[in-house]
C-alpha cells in the first residue's frame, strides 16, 4: 500500500525519536497508551493510539 505523506507537527501529539529504545522508553512512561511507528523520516514515531490508528490505515508500520 502506497502511504500518503503527512506532515506532524507538535500539536498532533507526536514524538520523534531516532532510535528504538528512546522511543520505547517514551512510550512505556508516557500516561496515555502509545504506539511507535515507522516513520517517513527515519525516525521513530511514538503517537497516540488514534493517530497511530489513522496513520497504519494510510500506509505506515508499527516499528519493533
């Protein structure tokens, strides 16, 4: 599936994290559930389960 780019910014609650284990960590501390993603940029992305929800359904994988 061909995945549209999205761009995030801070307000959609996302965190970004260039290696696994930091973006792991984040989301196992955070106060809401969490998911990590493979994101567009390289990077790790830790977001929250709605966004997390939305962004798989337009392409992206969960990362780990």
């Amino acid at each position: 599936m061909n995945k549209e780019p999205i761009k995030l910014t801070p307000s959609h609650g996302n965190f970004r994290f260039s290696n696994f284990a930091d973006a792991r960590d984040f989301a196992d501390r955070a106060r809401k559930s969490m998911v990590i993603l493979l994101g567009d940029d390289e990077r790790y992305w830790v977001v929250s389960l709605a966004l997390g929800e939305e962004l798989l359904k337009s392409g992206y994988e969960l990362a780990g």
